[in-house]
C-alpha cells in the first residue's frame, strides 16, 4: 500500500469529477504526481484499463506506425501513467484505489488550463435507455449538441493583478451560443486588464501551438475504430507567467519597467458553491493588491508560453470493432475551426468577457 506524505488537493482542477469539495476529489505529492480516485464499477475499471493499453501499445509501436490499430499514437497525448495504487489520506481510514498519473500542471509557476468536453453527446455505447435520456437532456443544455464541444471549466492568469482568475463550472454552463463559446476563448488568451492585448498567435498558433496538435489528434480520430470516447475532454494548457512580456507599456510606470501603485481588481459576488470561501481563498470584493509585475525576468525573456493539449477522462471509453468515432471527430474540426476563426479576429478586435470570473489567490501549488 502506498502512502503519500505529503499530499495536497489539486488546486488547479477547473472541471469534472471532484472538482470541488468531494470524496472523489483527486490529490497530487510532491514528485509530479496525480492520483485520480477509480470510479465505482465499470467506469474506474474501464478507465484503467484504457491507460494501460495506451502504454503497452506505444511500447510495442513506439514509432506508431499503425494508427488505426494502436492506441501508442495517444502517448503524447494524455498524461503519463503509472498504474494503480492504494492510498490512505489523512482523517480516513480506509485506503482508496487511484489511477497514479502525471500532474499535468506542476511544471508551470501559473498554470492558465481550458478544459473542453468533447462530442455533439456524452451518452455512451451500451448504456440504458434511461441513462441515454438523461445524458440527451443534459447535452441539450450546453453548446455540445449545437457545436460539438463546451467550455466547462477555465482559469486564466492576470499579469497585472498577479493572480489566477478563474470561471467556475456554473458560470461555464451559462455559456450558450456559439459566439458565446468564441468569446471564451478569446478570454482564455487575453489581457482582462488591457482587452485590445491578446496571445492568441503565441498559443493557437504555430508548429506547437493547440491548432498544429489538434489537428494531429484529429488526424488520428479520422483512423482509429477501436474507441468511441463519450464526455472525454481536450485540455489546454499554457504558462500564465509568460503573458507579462505582453503588456503594454502604458501598465509599466517606472524606470525598470515595473507597475506601481495599486489597481482595484473587481471581483464577482461568490456563487452559491461558496467558491469565495474555499480553502484556495478567493479574494474579498474590490480588494486593492500590488501589482508589480517584473516583465523583463530573463526566464520568460522570449515568451515561454509551454503551450500543452491532452486527452483526457477515459471512463466512458468503450471499445468497438472497426466503428469510427464520428461524435468526438466532428467535435474535434468544430474545435478546430472555431480556434481558427479566433487566431484569425484577434489581432484586430478587443477581448470580450462572457462573464466576469472569480480571482483566486496565489496560483501556484
């Protein structure tokens, strides 16, 4: 059995199973871990098992020279896997099997991360009629059964205020309409402070940016028929830090080129969750911070933005025979197109805010 000592809850989760106060919450150590509480029944074995296929078909074609009959294509897709292992947190008595996975975020000093969940639906092959309804009704109410895809989790990082600002996952649901979702996107790579400021090119485009390995993961879904992956998600990661080069000088006051003074940060009343009283402490309303920011740290000189896309959430993996997956295909060129139609507007028009985030203070695990 193993033990973590210490652990911590993941901070930076913005969407899905235990995000949030929840006994499926998952935690990290300090080695660049995360430990993924296993679903009940089907779902956590499925999910497991789905892991493990993924590293022992990337072993055995570690050049993935057949992509409609290997999953070894997804290896640099999710995140590393190392199994499954039994751990006891504090105040619990019983141990609690896990899915031991790389932590996608611990590398990053501010982690901006998108989680978009993938499909026109998330019900999934072999389910009931009942569970088929339920999932139908609840795709309706987001922008999947209209575009493909939603925005169900997202926070960003402020280079003025110094802090992680971040739209939880009912401010999310209120997102509706396809230009809706395009401004959520532009916000993901915008200044709140400076709207006309953007890093759309830095980490859209470019041979490592999220549209050239989109299209590589969507290259792959246009083979494989071994999977069809109902409310699996593509997460999107970035350096917050390297936005600060960005700014424009008219937020840089001194001679070193650092902001002085204070800037009033504007922040939502908390929702009914309680976000504002977690225990990652969102800040108190019209709260004044410093906001030096040091934009010539030799570090970020050149921009690092460290721009990641992964594949994740696998519970609902079901393997079919030769049967491609045409829900999460489709969704993937919708996601394609709309980030196009994003790199393509924002170097001439201003950001707009679907919704006004929550900040939440510090940022870093």
């Amino acid at each position: 059995m193993e033990s973590i000592s210490p652990y911590k809850k993941l901070q930076h989760q913005v969407a899905g199973h235990g995000c949030g106060d929840s006994k499926l919450s998952p935690v990290v150590d300090n080695t660049g871990c995360f430990y993924k509480p296993l679903q009940n029944g089907t779902r956590g074995e499925r999910e497991a098992e789905f892991y493990s296929r993924v590293v022992a078909d990337f072993e055995a074609d570690p050049e993935c020279c057949s992509p409609s009959t290997s999953l070894g294509t997804l290896q640099s897709f999710v995140p590393r896997s190392y199994g499954t292992v039994n751990i006891v947190l504090d105040g619990r008595n019983a141990a609690m099997e896990c899915l031991k996975l790389e932590d996608l975020t611990c590398s990053y000093e501010q982690p901006c991360v998108m989680d978009l969940k993938m499909g026109f639906n998330t019900w999934y092959k072999g389910c009931t009629e009942a569970s088929r309804e339920k999932y139908r009704l609840k795709d309706l109410k987001t922008t999947r059964s209209k575009i493909g895809f939603s925005v169900t989790g997202m926070q960003m990082y402020s280079p003025c205020a110094k802090q992680i600002i971040r739209m939880h996952k009912q401010k999310c649901r209120d997102i509706s309409t396809r230009e809706e979702v395009l401004q959520a996107l532009r916000r993901f790579v915008s200044c709140q402070e400076a709207t006309d400021v953007n890093w759309a090119a830095e980490v859209y485009s470019g041979k490592d940016g999220v549209l050239a390995r989109l299209r590589e993961l969507t290259a792959w879904f246009a083979e494989q028929g071994m999977y069809h992956f109902s409310s699996a998600s593509v997460l999107v990661m970035y350096e917050g830090k390297a936005t600060a080069k960005k700014l424009p000088r008219d937020h840089l006051d001194d001679a070193n080129g650092n902001t002085t003074g204070h800037k009033v940060v504007s922040l939502k009343e908390a929702d009914e969750e309680g976000h504002r009283k977690n225990s990652e402490g969102v800040a108190d309303l019209k709260k004044e911070v410093d906001v030096a920011v040091d934009c010539h740290s030799p570090k970020w000189a050149n921009g690092d933005f460290r721009v990641r896309l992964c594949f994740v959430d696998f519970a609902h993996a079901i393997e079919v025979d030769g049967e491609r997956d045409t829900n999460v295909y489709e969704g993937l060129l919708s996601l394609t197109r709309a980030l196009e139609e994003v790199v393509q507007t924002s170097a001439s028009r201003p950001s707009q805010v679907v919704t006004e985030p929550e900040p939440i203070r510090g940022g870093q695990q």
